[in-house]
C-alpha cells in the first residue's frame, strides 16, 4: 500500500508544483508523478536533517519542504524533458 501512496502523494506534489512555476510545462503526468516522488523524498530528506520530520500535530514544516523539493525537481525535469525532445511543438 505504501506505493500507492507513494504516487497519490506524487501526482498531487507534481500538480501542484506545475501549477505554481510559470508558464506551461509540457512533461508528460507520468513524469510528473515521479517528479513529485523525487521532490517529497527530497522534501523528507531535508526534514529529516533539520529535524522536523515528525512533530506532534500536522508537519507543515516537512509538507512545505516537499513542496519546495516537488517545484525544483519539476521546474528541472521539464528543463532536461525539453533538452531530451528538442523543444519540438507538436502541430
């Protein structure tokens, strides 16, 4: 069950990351949804070094940091996405 998870979590990071970066990013959900895998457990990893990975109550702190980590690795995969299919618009 944790991987079903794992990609709820990521597909709602991933969508959330791309509706706050500029523009229109065109990588493909799927890679959206790993996208915001890799940000929450770069998210977690931060947390974890900080120590604030598990607080009493809600860990707004940990749910920022994977939010933050979510829009970097998304504003990055659509970079290496575009440099990977050449920026070619499909017509």
């Amino acid at each position: 069950m944790g991987w079903l998870w794992a990609i709820i979590v990521g597909l709602v990071l991933g969508l959330i990351a791309k509706a706050i970066l500029p523009g229109k990013q065109k990588i493909p959900i799927w890679l959206t949804i790993v996208c915001g895998i890799v940000g929450s457990v770069l998210g977690n990893t931060v947390a974890t070094w900080i120590g604030v990975n598990d607080t009493k109550g809600i860990d707004w702190t940990r749910h920022l940091l994977q939010l933050i980590g979510a829009i970097v690795v998304v504003a990055v995969g659509d970079a290496v996405w575009a440099a990977v299919r050449g920026n070619r618009s499909r017509t």
